[in-house]
C-alpha cells in the first residue's frame, strides 16, 4: 500500500500558514481552505495514493480547546471536518482507505492519554474512519494506548514509529507495539539512510507487518521501491517534506534489487 504525504508541506507550498497553536487545523475552519485540503488530498490521490489520511494529526481534544473552540460540538465539528475532506476526495475510488491520524501528545499519565486519545478516537470512529493511524510515537505507552482504544472501538490500528539514535531501541519499540495489538507498525520521521538501517536491524528480529515513512529526499523513490522488496513492505509513504511529487515517483520508479 501506498500511504499518502504530507499535506503541512503541501498547505505551506501554496502559502496557507501551518504553523501553532492551529498547525492544519487553520486551514480546516472556512470553506476556502477546506477545498485546499482537499485538492491536496486528490493530487496525492491522483500520484497513486492508497490510503489518505485525514488532517486529524492536532485534533486532540485538549489542543482544539487551546485554540478556544467550543467543548463539545464545537470540537467534535473540526474532527468531522478533516475526515469529511478526506473522503470526499477519496469519491467512490474502489479500494481507497481514509486513516484518521492521532498526533503524540508526548506526555505518560496512562490515565490522561485514555481520556484525551479516547475522545478523539471515539470522534474517528463515528467520521466513519477505514484505520486509525497513530503517527510519530516516541513512546510505546502511548502508541498501545491508541491501540487498545482503535480495537475496542472496532477499528485497525497502525503506528508509526520515530527513530531514535539507537537501532535496538526502535527494534524494541517495533516489538513491543506489535504485541500490544497493532494491525501494522512502520519507522518514521528520519532520513532515507537512518530509516534503510533501521529496517535492517528490525527485520533481524520481526517478521511482521512493516511499513516506513522517511522525509523527503531525493533518492526516496528508489529507497521505497528497493524496500518493499528487501524488507517486505507493506506500507511505504512520505512524511516530513513529502508531497505528491514523491508519491507520483514511487509509482513510476523502476524495480530495483538490494
């Protein structure tokens, strides 16, 4: 499959502010900037995208209160939103998924994160969601809490995991997320190089669902083509920096061996 990239960069290439308290949620508040979204959605849908993720990434509920929306309505409204947009765009394609993206909030009180992700998954589920996506986890307490609440409420669960400086530990956290119930675990958030490593010492000790998002470079294309096939992939897609121009080359990329 082919996860879709990002639509920060995209906004900002077009001049829309994506920057805090509001990130994308900015563009998500009037009608202009949600068919932005939108066509940003299509292109990469169009570049050969096989899932699309709603702008859900700052929908906490506790985040969306900080921009002084209202408790709520008014905060369950910018969730639907983001995943209206998403899947208008996906139309009737056959085989197209909407992910809704749950952010890190970055902190560890089990007892917090139940409540602050649960809300937002809840909402997801009610958008009517295909997975839920918990994207850029430095932690592995709160990527199983995302998890255990995704399943509860009836929905696959992905994680996407940074990479720190160590392989064993992102080998760890791979492990460790996969046990507590994820559908798919992928690597992040890197360079090109640090991610190939990664998935190197990964795949010397899990055989597993796999997936990798690195940052926008240009030999990506030809990194996630070459990693589909050494590494068993069955999810690649862009993250930071990543736009449909990347996503149009890994469809275009010719097979290569390792």
């Amino acid at each position: 499959m082919l996860l879709d990239g990002s639509v920060a960069t995209e906004l900002r290439s077009v001049g829309h502010a994506v920057d805090a308290p509001w990130w994308t949620n900015r563009a998500l508040m009037a009608g202009r900037g949600r068919a932005v979204v939108r066509s940003i959605h299509q292109a990469h849908l169009d570049a050969g995208a096989d899932v699309l993720t709603a702008a859900t990434y700052r929908c906490s509920r506790e985040e969306l209160l900080g921009l002084g929306l209202a408790p709520g309505s008014g905060t369950a409204w910018m969730v639907h939103a983001a995943v209206g947009v998403a899947r208008a765009a996906a139309g009737a394609r056959p085989g197209v998924m909407v992910a809704g993206a749950v952010g890190p909030l970055g902190h560890q009180d089990r007892e917090r994160l139940r409540a602050e992700h649960g809300w937002l998954v809840t909402e997801l589920a009610r958008c009517g969601v295909d997975v839920v996506h918990a994207e850029s986890m430095s932690s592995v307490t709160e990527a199983a809490v995302v998890v255990d609440l995704a399943t509860n409420a009836g929905l696959p669960a992905w994680v996407s995991l940074r990479c720190p400086e160590t392989d064993e530990s992102v080998v760890d956290a791979v492990c460790a997320v996969r046990e507590c119930g994820a559908d798919l675990v992928s690597v992040s958030c890197a360079t090109v190089e640090r991610i190939d490593a990664v998935l190197q010492a990964v795949r010397e000790r899990y055989d597993g669902p796999l997936g990798a998002r690195p940052d926008a470079a240009d030999d990506l294309a030809r990194a996630c083509v070459r990693w589909r096939t050494d590494y068993c992939l069955e999810l690649v897609g862009g993250c930071c920096g990543t736009t449909a121009g990347h996503l149009r080359a890994m469809v275009t990329a010719p097979a290569t061996g390792s």
